[in-house]
C-alpha cells in the first residue's frame, strides 16, 4: 500500500505546511477590507461577470467574542460522536438486515448483480447523511457551477486557487461517486455480505465527512474543519487499505480519491488561515479546534435544525452571522456580531 501511505503522509506535510505556503495572497481583499471594515463585500471581478468575495475579520467586542479566551466546546464533540454513532449503528442495522433477507432466500451479495450493488453504494455515498441527525448540507450545486456562494463554498474568503464551482459537482457525481460505488461492489461480492468490517470501514469514511460537513459548512468552523478534514483523509486511507486486503484491485480505486480529498484538505487548510478574526483590534487565527460560543450544534432530526435564517442565502456560525443584501449589480453581505442583531435587522429595528 505504498500508495495510500504516500498519499496520506503528503496531505499531512500539506495540512501542516498550509498557513505558510504562497498559494494565494490578501492583495485582492485589501481594498475592500479598508473601505469596510466591519463588512463584508462581494463584487465584480472583470468584464465576463466572474466574481471574487472580499472578507473582513468580523470586529467582536472583548466581552462578545469566544475567541478571547477560546474553550473546547464540548458539548459539540459529545454531539458529533452521538451523531457518528448513530450514523455507523443504522448503515450497520440495515446491511445486516439486507444479509437476512438475501439469506432467506439463499441467496448472498456474491450472487446479487454487479450493477444492483453499484447503485446501492452510489447512494450510500452520495445521501449517507439520511443516517445523521445533524444538518449536513452541501454547497448548493446550481449555484456552485454559476461561481454563486452557498453554505461551505464561495461564502467565505478562499484561496485564489480555489477550482471553479462546476469542478466539484463533477468530481463528486462523476468520478468520486462512481469509484466509490464500483470499488464497494467488487468488495461486497469478494466478502459476500454486505455487513463487513472492509464495507463498515467505507462507511466509517462517509460517516466522518457528514459530520465534517456540519462543522465546515454549516457552523462554519473553520479551524475545527481543518483537523476534521484530516479525519476524513485517514479515514479514506484505511477504507481503502481495507478494500485492498480484500482485492487489490477496488484498493487502489477507492485509494485513488485520496488525489482529491488531500487537494480538498490543501483547500480547507488555506481557507482557514485567510479567515482570522478581529478580537480587541487583534487578528487572530481560529483555533483548531471547536470553540464553545463560535456555533451551535444541534440535532436537525428534534428541532433543532435552526431557525430557518442559516440557509443557503445566509450563514450563521463561524465568526458572526451574515446576512446577504442585493443592491443593484452588487452583492453586499453584512455581517453581524450575534443571531440577536440579525434578526433585529430581518425584522426592520437596525436599518
């Protein structure tokens, strides 16, 4: 497997290089930032209508920001392991229920067609998050591809070298999706059932980067993202290493997306040190880890999925709440200190 390991030690020396490699610079943001200092801009790149989004570090008083004197949130970890927990228990509960019904009929995955069990796994990875009670969104895909911002994309400040929007719906639809799903099928036949230690090692991957979807696209996390990230690479590496013990062959298939998620690792990591805050008039670096009072981690499946104003045209979280105003041929996003200013503004009081 030297392969996964070189992939895994690169996406390692990546994460721990990041903040001081040359991928982009804060020349672009400069200019908006001086001009708003407490806001944040996007505007027109050039005559072809490609746009670029300024940030600012959001100013928090002393008493308001978490960032003062940063606290593990622990309340959010309790919850992202009940969440993971209960994410593995119910693929687990299901593959083992499928087994019993094939087994009924004397049947086995081994004997179940090779594309009935490319489209079961083509789900498995692309709505594994049914299982997770927390509110793991995507970046909304439209907007994606038309270079629009949306939860977890285009919403933040993010590195120059960001891919077009239109790439990540095809790597994920097209490429990733499709390995994942042959790769588990030639395993789920090599093994014969569908409950396996190779196949729950897969899941285990899938059910890291839902809860990883929750702290980097939803709560905004963004220091928390980058070591969550790392968690979805090695998970990825041991899936794959899983898989190659079974058959070689879907090893190296599910071991070649580690090419993507440590691009995608290199992306968050660059992402987090272009978003510090503004503590005091001192810009600091989110620390690496989830901060108690940056978000809130609820369960989406008990009510408390939020209010309805995080949503794809605003995002709550992160370093304060922000709120998108059209104007004309520009788009201005205000950002606000806490969820209370944000609805006093929606409702008219902060004009």
């Amino acid at each position: 497997m030297r392969f996964i390991s070189s992939s895994v030690a690169a996406a390692l020396a990546v994460l721990h290089f990041a903040p001081s490699f040359g991928f982009t610079t804060p020349q672009r943001h400069s200019r908006a930032i001086s001009k708003f200092p407490n806001q944040v801009v996007t505007a027109r790149k050039n005559s072809n209508r490609q746009r670029f989004t300024s940030y600012a570090p959001p100013a928090l008083s002393s008493t308001e920001s978490p960032y003062l004197d940063p606290k593990i949130d622990v309340e959010a970890l309790a919850k992202y392991t009940a969440a993971g927990i209960t994410e593995l228990t119910l693929f687990g509960l299901s593959f083992q229920t499928v087994d019993l019904l094939l087994s009924r009929f004397s049947l086995s995955a081994s004997g179940l067609p090779t594309p009935l069990l490319f489209v079961l796994f083509y789900g498995c990875s692309l709505k594994s998050r049914i299982f997770n009670p927390l509110n793991n969104q995507r970046p909304n895909r439209s907007k994606a591809i038309d270079g629009k911002g949306s939860s977890g994309f285009r919403d933040r400040a993010m590195p120059s070298w960001t891919p077009p929007g239109v790439v990540f719906p095809i790597m994920w639809l097209l490429i990733i999706g499709p390995i994942r799903a042959y790769s588990s099928s030639l395993v789920a036949k090599s093994v014969g059932s569908l409950f396996s230690l190779p196949i729950m090692a897969f899941v285990l991957h899938l059910t890291i980067s839902d809860v990883w979807n929750t702290i980097n696209n939803t709560e905004k996390r963004y220091g928390a993202s980058v070591i969550g990230v790392l968690f979805v690479v090695l998970s990825a590496a041991n899936a794959a290493n899983q898989y190659y013990s079974v058959l070689p062959l879907a090893g190296k298939l599910l071991g070649a997306t580690l090419l993507w998620l440590v691009t995608a690792a290199t992306l968050i990591a660059d992402t987090w040190r272009l978003n510090p805050v503004s503590v005091g008039g001192e810009t600091r670096r989110v620390p690496l880890f989830p901060v108690k009072g940056e978000a809130e981690t609820s369960f989406m499946w008990f009510g408390g999925g939020g209010d309805g104003i995080e949503s794809e045209e605003s995002a709550g979280g992160g370093a304060g709440c922000v709120r998108k105003v059209e104007d004309g041929d520009e788009e201005e996003k205000v950002t606000y200190q806490n969820r209370e200013q944000l609805l006093k503004a929606l409702s008219g009081g902060n004009k």
